[in-house]
C-alpha cells in the first residue's frame, strides 16, 4: 500500500497546493472537512482580491468600496478585524486535530499560534529575513519587532472548536501591497505591513510553498506528509502514465480487449432514439460518444442534456460542440418530464452544458427541469450533473433548493491535470460545490477519468479528498478520446487498477464507488443511489469554540 493509500486512523498530513481559490469556495472546502475529521490537512492557495472580516472587524477600517478596486468583501467566522487577501500572498489553512490538546481553554488556542508563528518566522529567517518575531498583543509575524519600525509580513486568526483547527495565515511574498492602503490592516493603526519582496527577498511562491510544507510536515505529521499541487505555471504536464500503450505494427495505438465494446442495437435502443428525436431532446449519451449507450438505452435507461448542445467551454476531454449557445428553450423542462414518463424511468439523469453565457449560468432552467419531472413522474429519482456555476452561491442554491436525490459534480482529473484538461474550471472549486451540497444535505456524486497521464497514486490522494469532504458517490471510468482535436490517451488503464480503487475509495468511507475501464459519470446511476446509504447527516459538533489572533 502506499503511502495515499492511507486509511482515515493514519495520521499523515494531506498538503494541498491549490493555485489561486476564491475565499468563499476555499471556506466550503475547509468546513467540509472539519465536518467529517477524516484526516488532517493543510490546504496552501492564493486567493482572488478580498477583504475578510473577522468577528471583531469594525467597517471603519474599510475605507474603500471593495468593489471599486476589484476586491471582494467576506466574513469570517475566525477571530480578529479586517484584512487583504490577494495573488502573491501565501494563504495556509491548517485542519487539525490537536492530539493532546483540549482546545477548551486560551491556553491550547495560544500554544497553537505560537506553532503557527514559529513556523512562519522560521520560514522567514531561511529567506533572508533574520529579525523577525512576535510582537506580544499583536499575533503574526513581525519584522524589526523591538526595533522603531516594526511591521507586519504574516497575519494569522484560527478558530479552534474541540481542539480541531479553521483559518490559518498569511504571509505576503508578492502581493500588491497597495490594496492594503484602502483598510488599517487588522484594526492595527501604529504599525504597517510588508513583504517578503518589499524587504528584498527574490524569491518565488513555490520556493515559499516548498519551504512551509517541509516545516509543517515536522511540525503537524507523524510520518511523511502526503503533497498534491495543481500545475505550477511554468510546469509542463508530464508523461507519466500507468500502463504502457500498446501499438500495432502500423504505428496506431492499440485498444485492449477490455475497451472493445459490442454494437447492440436492440428494440429498446431504437424505440428511445425515435423518442428523443421526436421529442427534440439532446442526451449526453450521444453527443458524449458514451460506450455504454447501447448497454444504458437497451435497459430502458438515458441521460438528458438541457440547455442546448453548445458548451461556453472547451474542455480538452469533451465532444460538446463549443460553438456560440443558441437561447434557451423554454419548452425544454416539460419535454423532459414527458420523454421520462413515456420512457418509465425509476431513475432520471439531467445535466447540462456549461452556459456562462446566462447571468444563473442556467440554475434556474435545471430547477424548472427538476420541478418538472417531479410533478409528472413523483416515483421517479432525480439526479443532476451540475457544471460548477463559477462557484456562485445564488446559483448553486436555486439548485439545491430544487432537492434532487443527487448532485452530482465532476471533479474530472487529479490537481496537476486540471488545468490542461478543464482549462476553465479548478479542483479547489470543484470541491467547494461538492461540499456545499454537502452541507445542504443533498447526497454528493463526482466522477474521475483516467488515462491522460496522471500516476496511479495521484487518484489515490483525490479519493482521499472526496472522502475527506463527504462526497458520496464516486464513478472512475477510462478516458476515451473522442478526436484528433483532443487530448490523447496516455494509458489503458488495466482493470485491476479500478478494482484497488474502489475498495481504496470505500475503505476511506465513501458509500459507494462504480469503477471499471468503460464506466461514466452515470453509468448505473440508480443503482448507485439505492446502495447508497440514506442522505448526510450534519455532525454535531460541540458548541464551544475559540477564536484568537487579529486577522
């Protein structure tokens, strides 16, 4: 086994590099896995322009709209006033569990910000910076701290409930300090702030990523802690694949026996395309070139895409035409409902392209869809393959609110993939919507699909990160290369690999996870949810909680 393969009783530390995050949807992420305590994390990122406001913020140290300088304005539920977060500032979120610790006094929530301090200064003095320290009532990381002129290059505010750990630091390497000139940074009025720049330090993100993670593994894991980072932007993705790709003496590469699928054209398969083009409909199974098409429309069973077949991104997996969409139909959701009923489904599928081109990225046309079917067809479960809305919150809800069975998000490709694979999309977001579904207690779904050159360990550690987040359902199936236009096949991935993650995945605790060469996101979809135990719920978590330090 190796070392991803961990189970939740093993105590590695999971490092996460996630690249550039919006505040809220790395707030989803963190109170996900806060509420299952599988395991400790440390999730590093940057995040988008935002100003956060602590409990004790005062709006008196805002002194510009946020939003006229292209900043964003959130609360935090962590201790502290008010301060910046922006690219070229290393944001670390700590999720722990203090072993020993009680997290029932100020006592354990100070040692702990001490251990934060202490890492941050030593990561400092290691780049160059060697007076930096503490400045007794005011947590973070000072430089000159006794000196005339000390001021402030890390921030720091946690919330601690039960001894388990929210929030972190932050500590400027690069970032536009001029944002710092529209607030008093941390209600802080007699000091200023600075840089590792600002003070002279040449040094990049990843150098100061590189240097946190080694000393937080020291510091927070009882063995060698477990990295996974999205694409660094000067990386190329590499060719390291699973399986060697087999190639005939032509030159082609060769398909392995296991992803040769027969053509069964049976009556049912007939009678439901007849269907769907009388009724105008589009399913995901034909425009997605789905291998299981002949398998899924034989059993009487298919995936409805609404919104039209025109997608607003070009993901480098995908066959959906990604010419301009076309408006929506408003017809679309009772043709749905109606094509369900004729087709006697026990189990409906719906999901749609991505339309970034609508102000609700078409959350309310799913929500019509869902309503729909559920007032002709009460029997009948409803599952939704989301896109992720951008991570907008009015939209994600407006489907939550609809109550499918399932919500079901694809996550896609391991963190190093994802930019070359769904360009427009990210893990970290990804996880976000998952874990927001979570929390309306909807039952969570994602897919994976392998074979664009990611290691076999790296599924292992996203399997690790469902599993952290609540996510209940999971499908990984062998990526298919729909044309020359697409991203190639790196590997065919040999079915014992699918058959060691699902019983990776169900080990870590999620209910259910469909895996095999030709399996897609809704490959036995109604069979999933029926072995899927009943909806999530929300943990109870004890009520006192303590937060500490400025911002």
């Amino acid at each position: 086994m190796t070392k991803s393969t961990m189970t939740p009783e093993e105590k590695e530390l999971q490092i996460r590099w996630m690249g550039k995050v919006r505040y809220r949807d790395a707030l989803a992420v963190q109170q996900a896995i806060n509420k299952y305590e599988r395991g400790d994390y440390l999730l590093l990122l940057e995040h988008h322009p935002v100003y956060t406001m602590g409990i004790r913020a005062s709006l008196e140290n805002l002194k510009t709209a946020p939003e006229a300088i292209g900043a964003e304005l959130e609360e935090a539920n962590r201790g502290g006033d008010i301060t910046f977060h922006g690219p070229g500032q290393l944001v670390g979120y700590p999720l722990l569990k203090l072993e020993g610790k009680r997290g029932g006094g100020m006592a354990d929530t100070a040692a702990y910000v001490h251990e934060i301090e202490n890492l941050l200064i030593e990561t400092c003095k290691d780049l160059g910076i060697e007076d930096t320290g503490r400045i007794e009532r005011y947590p973070g990381v000072w430089v000159n701290p006794n000196g005339p002129e000390p001021r402030k290059i890390a921030a720091i505010g946690v919330r601690l409930n039960k001894a388990r750990t929210m929030h972190g630091f932050a500590l400027n390497v690069n970032p536009d300090m001029a944002f710092y000139d529209h607030i008093v940074p941390c209600g802080i009025t007699e000091y200023g702030v600075t840089s590792l720049e600002k003070e002279g330090i040449d040094t990049t993100m990843k150098e100061v990523v590189d240097l946190v993670s080694e000393k937080a593994e020291k510091l927070w894991s009882q063995s060698k802690a477990i990295r996974a980072d999205v694409l660094w932007g000067h990386e190329t993705n590499g060719d390291k694949t699973l399986t060697q790709i087999d190639i005939d003496q032509t030159g082609k590469r060769r398909k392995p026996e296991w992803m040769k699928v027969k053509l069964e054209t049976g009556p049912e398969y007939r009678r439901l395309k007849k269907l769907m083009e009388e009724k105008q409909l589009v399913t995901v199974c034909e425009e997605a070139g789905c291998p299981n098409i002949f398998d899924c429309w034989n059993d009487g069973t298919a995936t409805f895409m609404i919104g039209g077949e025109r997608c607003t991104r070009a993901c480098g997996f995908c066959l959906v035409d990604t010419r301009k969409p076309n408006p929506l139909d408003i017809h679309e959701p009772r043709r749905v409902a109606a094509a369900v009923s004729e087709m006697g489904l026990r189990h409906a599928v719906v999901t749609s392209v991505a339309r970034d081109d609508l102000k609700d990225g078409g959350a309310e046309h799913f929500a019509i869809t869902i309503n729909m079917i559920r007032e002709t067809n009460p029997e009948t479960k409803i599952e939704v393959l989301i896109p992720d809305f951008k991570g907008d919150p009015e939209s994600l809800n407006t489907i939550f609110e609809a109550q499918p069975d399932v919500l079901n998000h694809n996550i896609e490709t391991v963190p190093r993939l994802q930019r070359q694979v769904r360009p427009s999309a990210g893990y970290a977001r990804s996880l976000s919507v998952l874990a927001r579904a979570n929390k309306a207690n909807l039952i969570t779904k994602t897919s994976l699909i392998v074979g664009l050159g990611e290691q076999e360990s790296e599924i292992d550690e996203c399997l690790v990160d469902l599993a952290a987040i609540g996510c209940d359902i999971v499908t990984i199936g062998q990526y298919l290369r729909p044309s020359p236009q697409h991203l190639p096949i790196k590997a065919w991935v040999n079915p014992s690999a699918f058959k060691r993650w699902k019983k990776i995945g169900e080990n870590l605790g999620i209910s259910h996870v469909e895996a095999s060469p030709l399996t897609r996101s809704s490959y036995h979809a109604r069979q999933a949810l029926e072995s899927t135990s009943s909806m999530p719920v929300s943990i109870g978590r004890p009520q006192l909680e303590l937060l500490l330090a400025d911002s």
